[in-house]
C-alpha cells in the first residue's frame, strides 16, 4: 500500500510590502542593499478525505499590527473560507515558535500539537529572559502550548518522524533551535513546506540566509535537507515568498489572490 496523497494550501493573513533586500538577505551588494523585497505572511493546511492538518498557526492581529506588518485577515477566517472548520482540524504542526507562526493555537481547540523536543526547550530556557532573544517570541503561545502539554495534547519530536501516512516532519535547525519542516505527498509528489528554514526562493538559492539566525551552519544544511526531501527545487515551498502566490494557481472563491494550491504544477517558472 502506498501512501496517502493530500490537497495542500497555502493561505496569506499578512504582508510586508516596504521591505527592502538588506531585510531579507545577510548579505548584499552596494547595488542592490535597498531594492524592494516584499514579505508575505502564510498558513498552510493539507488535506484529504481522512485527516485535516494545519502548519503553523500565523500571527495574532495586534503583534502582527505592532511590528509594523499589514494584517489582512485571521488565519482562522482564512482557513474558514476554504472549508477548514478549526474544530476539526486534527493536527496542528508547528514549525518553530516564532510569534509569527505560532499564534492563534488556542482556536485549533481539538488539534494536536506537533513541535521538535528542541524547540519547546529554548522558548522555555533562561535565554527567554533576555529582551533580544525573546522578542521573537510571544509568551502567550509559549503558555498556550504548556497547558496543551499537560492536557495531553502536543507530540515533542526529534530530528524525523512520520505523523501520518504521507507526512513527515524533519528537525533541520538554523532559523530557530528547532526549526522543522514537513515532507507531504501529493498528486504531483513530494512536496517540502519549508517555513522559515527558508523565507524567500533567493535565501537558498543564492545561498543567502535571511538575517535572523540561530545557527548560520543549519542554516545552510537546512538547504540542501529540503532539497534532499522534495521531488524537485520546484517542490520546495518558502515561508514567506509573494511569489509563491505567482507561481500557483489561485484557490478560487473569497480568498482569491490570497490562497493557491501546492499540491498542483506551477503556472509560472
């Protein structure tokens, strides 16, 4: 018996569009330092007949607000209006605990909690008691998945493991202490949402991490893992490309320009 095969969305709740290169990308030459390089903001959920799973849980509308982003929608109303009841969501995989991508767990009421053993560990270390460190965190979901935990409610992992048939989560570091990304079988085969191991296409293309790192070698490894994992380099999904909603095509209906199917070919090179 093979494994399963799964629909894949990816859903805009926020975007960016002042950004410039030298926010994005360690390294950049006198020339191109200030050219315009949007940010978008995403959730995604994959899907079949038997399960319903989401990534990441995006950002609450206020800390979105407060750092200077434009908040276009919950991503619980944009799950919504594809269909995706959060009640009913069975699983909910978080790649990393970045305020960004683990916001709003609290309305996933029923789901199970997916995050690396070493992630969980570092949000919860002294390092949190720096302002540096933590402000990249958001101690309300820190405490939103500490009462799932003791509800029984969240799977720590470490480095792989297969959460059900078709899916896979891999520990590749770098981003953040456990950044994961996941592995998903679909009609046009394996495909890597890769969160934030990379932000934009040009990060691991250009071999040109994005500026905010825990460990710059994972990193760089992170790369070549979600190159390893996916059928092709068209195959791997960055956290935060506005390309992404270029190259596939649209979900149709309410979110129309804000949501495209992964699990389909691009339209666009």
């Amino acid at each position: 018996m093979g494994e399963d095969v799964y629909e894949v969305q990816a859903v805009r709740y926020a975007t960016s569009p002042d950004r410039k290169r030298f926010h994005n990308c360690l390294h950049c030459a006198p020339g191109d330092v200030h050219d315009a390089m949007p940010m978008d903001f995403y959730v995604w959920v994959i899907r079949n007949a038997q399960r319903t799973i989401v990534v990441d849980t995006g950002s609450r509308d206020w800390k979105c607000v407060q750092r200077g982003h434009e908040y276009i929608r919950s991503p619980i109303e944009g799950l919504d209006a594809l269909g995706v009841a959060p009640n009913r969501v069975d699983d909910v995989v978080l790649t990393h605990m970045h305020w960004d991508h683990a916001g709003n767990i609290d309305g996933f009421a029923n789901a199970h909690i997916h995050l690396q053993q070493a992630e969980m560990r570092n949000v919860t270390s002294q390092d949190m008691a720096d302002p540096a460190i933590n402000t990249f965190f958001l101690v309300d979901d820190v405490c939103t998945v500490v009462q799932r935990l003791f509800e029984g409610r969240v799977t720590f992992h470490e480095r792989s493991r297969e959460i059900a048939s078709g899916i896979s989560v891999h520990e590749v570091g770098g981003h953040s202490a456990g950044m994961q990304i996941v592995r998903v079988n679909t009609a046009r085969g394996w495909v890597v949402l890769a969160s934030d191991a990379t932000h934009f296409y040009a990060n691991y293309r250009e071999r040109n991490p994005f500026p905010v790192l825990y460990n710059f070698q994972d990193t760089v490894k992170g790369w070549d893992r979600c190159l390893e994992l996916a059928d092709s380099p068209d195959h791997v999904i960055p956290g935060h490309d506005p390309l992404v909603l270029r190259r596939y095509p649209a979900v149709s209906g309410a979110l129309e320009g804000d949501a495209v199917r992964l699990d389909a070919d691009p339209i666009e090179p």
